[in-house]
C-alpha cells in the first residue's frame, strides 16, 4: 500500500464538476451504502475483504478504481484518495451479535472497527480528516461486554474532535422486514440546532442506548449529540408486494417438507395458520426454527410463524443459524419455500437492475451482511446532507 508518509505519493481524488459530496465505504459488500446515497453523492474509495462481494460490487458498480479488495488492516491514509465528506464503516458483527461469543471488539472479526478508526486518526494527523463519520452495527454492540465496546466506539469519536450521536433505526420504517441496527454518526464542528435535542427522543434512542449512554464517562458524554430526525411517512410496502411470481415448482418444498414444519409449531402457530387457511385468498407468513423451553426441563425445536406482512431480519447462510422460510397460504393450500436471492436483495431496498451473485448462497450472504439502501438514502437527506451544508437531492437505489 501507499506510503503515508510521503505526500508525493498521495492518491489524488477525481474532479467532480457538479460538486457532490465524496465518501468512502469500508466494509462494503456489494456496495448498498452507494446504492442508499444515490448519484448525489460520489465514491472515492471502497474497500471489503471478500472477493465474492467484490465481484458484487464490480458487476452493479464498474471498475473506476474505487474498489480495493484486501484486509483494511493493511491500508494507509495515502492509499485513500482526496478527503472525504462522509466515512462509512459496517464492521463485522459477528462478536457483537447474539450468535457470536462474546469477545466483541476484541474479537478478530469485530475487532477489524480498529483497523478503521485508525485510518480516521490517521487522516486527521495529515489533515484530511472526514467531516462526518458512520459506523454501523447490530444493537448487541449496544450492551456488548457489559457496555465496554459501546463505550470504546464513543470515546473514538469523542477523542478524535468528533461531535457523534447514536440512533437505533429499524429497517421496518422503510421496507417489510425487521432489522433494527445501531448507527453512530460524528460530525467534526458544531451542529446545528435544529438538528439536535435537548435529550433522547423515541423510536430513535432506545432505553437500553439511553442507558449505554448514561455510562459513558463524563468528558466522552460532553461530545454526544442526540441527533433529532423526522418520522418517515412514505408508505411501506408489505411483504407479499416484494415477492416474486410464477417460481418454478423447484423452488417450492415437497408438500411433506411442509407438513413437517407445521408439524414443529406449537398449538397457538398451528392455529394462526389454520385460521388463515380458512380466510381464503392468499396470506403470506415468515417461519423461523427456534429452540424453546419444552415446559418439562428441556429444550425442544419450534417453528414460529408471523403473519404480519414483514419478514423477520435477512441472516446470512454461515455460522449455522435458522434460514427464514416463506409461508404462502392461498385459497386455503398451504405451501412453504425459502425466500428468492431477488426477494432478499428487494428486502434491503435494491431494485432489480441490482445484479447479484450468480451462486444463491454468494446471494444470500451479501444481502444478508448488507445495509438496507433506503435507511441510508433517508439518513442522507434528514442527517448528513443538513450536517454537511449540501443541497444535491439524493435518489435511493439508482444503480447509474
């Protein structure tokens, strides 16, 4: 990688005539943060360890140079071009979430968000130091380790002159399925007024992040902003919206695979999908396997159905856990598949020109590792831009 140290060697940053703001998204994927921010904003540099996500990234974004695949361990502020308005990193979850095992910053995985901020540092001390940095992760970052890794992630913003904010945001605001996330934006200056409040606001600030927050040491809590956002009003679609139609019957489970799945829900799902039978027309549940107490000292595998037009969170093929299934209830059949690589790509908010892996389970894990484009696209336009001063309309989703 570039030498830092030798400014000749600085990588320089392409001219924008229009004047966009430029960002650079680490942890990319398949690139969903570019696709939230639209063409009002434009990428500088783009960085993820995968190579089947970087393939990804290429087919809906081109080759331009922005993508460098490797270990952000290894990169320098010289190898990142220009200075950059907006700083984006979606560290890995995996020692933050609750299938993980608890090792949460110190872990190798999540423990990559130092690698990160250490290229902010390092940016600053040759004065190119972003205006706003992003990071992004599960909430269990949020009480990880007792409150320490939320507690480190503060007082990395606070340390490096950045006025930060946490917000937890559900994706269910904007698309048919949960996954409520937690962001942490820094701003370096001050912020207007308008965009913040005096104290937490729900849904945004959460008991369990207002009590995160009161542990925070007290110079690190001067630095906090509670960000005030507006409540989305455009309507949502539901679930049975996004699906796709005329599958082939390959795609759909042997009728016996589905009576084995109603046969592991307890009496009360049972009933839900009975009463739905008898509704007639077409009804459309999400169905998890969950390991629950068997009221006897035990543990017994149930399959638990929600009928409530949102699909539970996208997860990813490894590590083991239960993969989402689709119940479709149609004029009173009852027939079950796994959600479509398209349906979980239109789940995170991407259109269908949004080219994805040609493998299913490539597909799978980069939807379900992603960032749901609209979150971003409505951050954008209520957060950054107001923080940044700019005035270019941001346009979700356009792969152009």
């Amino acid at each position: 990688m570039a030498d830092s140290s030798d400014p000749s060697r600085l990588r320089p940053a392409p001219a924008d005539a229009r004047g966009r703001p430029g960002f650079y998204e680490f942890f990319a994927g398949g690139g969903m943060v570019r696709a939230g921010l639209g063409p009002g904003w434009r990428c500088l540099f783009a960085n993820d360890l995968d190579p089947r996500k970087a393939r990804a990234y290429r087919r809906n974004w081109g080759d331009g140079g922005e993508l460098t695949v490797g270990d952000v361990a290894d990169l320098t502020p010289a190898d990142l071009p220009g200075r950059a308005d907006l700083m984006w990193g979606s560290f890995p979850c995996q020692d933050l979430s609750l299938a993980g095992q608890g090792a949460g910053l110190a872990g190798a995985r999540s423990g990559a968000f130092h690698a990160f901020w250490s290229l902010v540092t390092g940016l600053a001390r040759v004065g190119r130091a972003p205006g706003l940095v992003v990071v992004e992760n599960v909430c269990g970052t949020i009480t990880s380790r007792g409150g320490r890794d939320f507690a480190v992630i503060c007082e990395a913003f606070a340390r490096a002159g950045y006025r930060f904010g946490p917000l937890v945001i559900n994706a269910d605001a904007f698309l048919p399925q949960s996954r409520p996330r937690l962001f942490i934006v820094g701003v370096r200056g001050q912020p207007g007024a308008d965009l913040t409040s005096a104290g937490p606001e729900a849904p945004w600030h959460t008991p369990a992040l207002v009590r995160a927050v009161a542990q925070l040491a007290p110079d690190v809590r001067a630095q906090l902003a509670w960000w005030r956002l507006p409540t989305p009003t455009a309507p949502r679609a539901g679930l049975a919206d996004l699906l796709e139609r005329d599958l082939p019957a390959a795609r759909w489970h042997a009728p016996a695979r589905t009576a084995a799945l109603l046969d592991l829900m307890s009496p009360a799902h049972r009933d839900r999908v009975e009463a739905a039978r008898r509704a007639g027309g077409l009804t459309v549940g999400t169905v998890y396997r969950r390991t629950r107490p068997d009221g006897a000292g035990g543990r017994v595998q149930r399959a638990e159905v929600r009928f409530d037009g949102i699909a539970g969170c996208l997860r990813t093929p490894a590590g083991g856990s239960s993969r989402q299934t689709l119940l479709v209830i149609d004029r009173g059949e009852v027939r079950s598949r796994l959600l479509t690589p398209r349906e979980t790509a239109r789940l995170m908010g991407l259109d269908d020109a949004y080219g994805l892996p040609d493998s299913d389970t490539d597909a799978y894990h980069l939807t379900g590792d992603g960032v749901p484009a609209p979150v971003v696209a409505w951050l954008a336009r209520t957060l950054f831009e107001p923080l940044l001063g700019a005035t270019a309309p941001v346009v979700a989703c356009d792969m152009g």
